[in-house]
C-alpha cells in the first residue's frame, strides 16, 4: 500500500522514527511525505534521504502558511526542486476556511506553484478548503496533473476534477460515521482514486481520537472495498498503480 499524503514531520510527531518503521511492518511500500512550508520542505528532504525510495518528498507552500516573503520562499523552492528532486509539489491550493481576507495572495501562492510542477512535470498535491468554485477555475485554466488531497465534496465536484484528469485522494473521512463521502465514491471508478492518511489529521476510525499513522491506510482499502461491494486487494492493488503512475514509481 502506498500512503499518498503524510505529514510526518517534528512538528507533529515526537516518534517519527518508530512511527515509520511501523509502516513498514505493516505492508506499507511509499510514504509521500508532505511539506507546508518552507522550513518543512527542507525536513521532508532530510527524511527521505535517511528513508531512501521510502519517504518520498513533496515540497510546496499550503495557503494557511503564507508568509509576507512567500514570493522569495518560492524562489528557494524552485532551487530546492532542481537540486533535490522532489517527487511532486506540495501541499498546496486554497483555504478560505482558515483565512477569506487574503484570497488574492492565496490564488497567486497556488498559481506559482502550479506553474512549478508544469515547469518541472511533478504532479502537484491541492488541498481545497471552502474554496471549491476558484479552485475548478484555476485548474481548468492551468491544468496541471495531480492529486486533490483530502477530497470530500459532491459527486458533481468529483466528476468535474476527474474530467481535469485529476485523482481523488481518499483519507480518514470516508470511515466516519456521518460522512457522506461513501455515497460519491460509490460512483467513482477506483481507476480515479489514491489512499491517503494525511496523518496526523484524519485518524480513521475506529483508531479517531488517536495519533494517525500511514499504517492506518488498510482501513481506506477496507472502507472503499465495503462501499464498492469488491475485495480490498482489488482496492488496493488499483489505487496503488493509480499512486505509481502519477508519482513515476
Ligand atoms: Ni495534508
């Protein structure tokens, strides 16, 4: 299983280490560690030097992290992708949960690094919060390929990303007990779809309360393979080579 969206980072987690070696234990093959912003960008890069083609890194700035210097933040960015090969940009995208004053600086945060994952044909990890209708408009505008992390919205949305060519990732979220995620993903071919922890947030259930862990990942597998009325290896073994293609591993 390839976990798609983690976040294993010190500012998260004190056992990182174990952590990680849990996943291993538990059948995990990748981890796509993801940054948010620049100082983590640079500890995602250490990590997966210590856990070669085990973490992989994403490198980008989330909009909840925008600094006054973000364009010179993304200038370093653009160094680091050159010099250290990242294996896709982000997390990135739109929050107006978090903060609706600063949209403007939020899209261009969002469009520069779009740009950087066209320039250097990494996919691009966009995380979508209340912001549904700007985000369908930048992407149908620039087309970028990757993944919309944490997907939670209608079936129209779903549809409309996977039209861009776009993936679904798919956490926690779908075990909850009042989601209803289950209902659009009933409808959404598997060939769509990728597995996400997006840990430390989003702790499936029945583990939700508790740190979350990319081990947690079967219980995904598990949820999707209930929904669809299909075995969780067929889950598993589709959303992995969807996971494989988009990163080139
Ligand atoms: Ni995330």
């Amino acid at each position: 299983m390839i976990d798609t969206h983690a976040h294993l980072l010190k500012e998260f987690y004190d056992n990182i280490e174990e952590t990680i070696n849990n996943s291993k234990i538990n059948n995990i093959l990748h981890i796509i560690n993801c940054a948010d912003s620049l100082s983590s960008s640079y500890e995602t890069l250490q990590l997966s030097k210590q856990y070669k083609n085990f973490v992989l890194p994403a490198i980008g700035i989330h909009p909840n992290n925008i600094k006054d210097n973000w364009k010179e933040e993304i200038n370093e960015i653009e160094i680091l992708i050159k010099k250290e090969k990242p294996i896709a940009i982000g997390e990135t995208g739109l929050d107006y949960y978090h903060n609706k004053e600063n949209k403007i600086e939020q899209i261009e945060l969002f469009k520069s690094q779009i740009n950087l994952s066209k320039k250097y044909n990494l996919p691009i990890l966009i995380h979508s919060r209340e912001a549904t209708k700007d985000t369908l408009d930048i992407l149908k505008e620039t087309k970028p390929i990757g993944i919309i992390h944490c997907f939670s919205g209608s079936l129209e949305t779903a549809k409309e990303y996977i039209k861009l060519g776009l993936y679904l990732g798919i956490g926690g979220v779908i075990t909850f007990k009042n989601s209803k995620l289950p209902e659009v993903i009933k409808e959404i071919p598997l060939e769509n779809i990728v597995l996400e922890t997006d840990c430390p947030f989003l702790t499936p259930h029945p583990h939700r309360g508790k740190q979350n862990s990319p081990s947690y990942i079967y219980l995904i597998a598990e949820r999707i393979a209930q929904i669809k009325n299909i075995s969780i290896e067929e889950v598993i073994k589709q959303t992995s080579n969807n996971a494989k293609d988009i990163f080139k591993i």
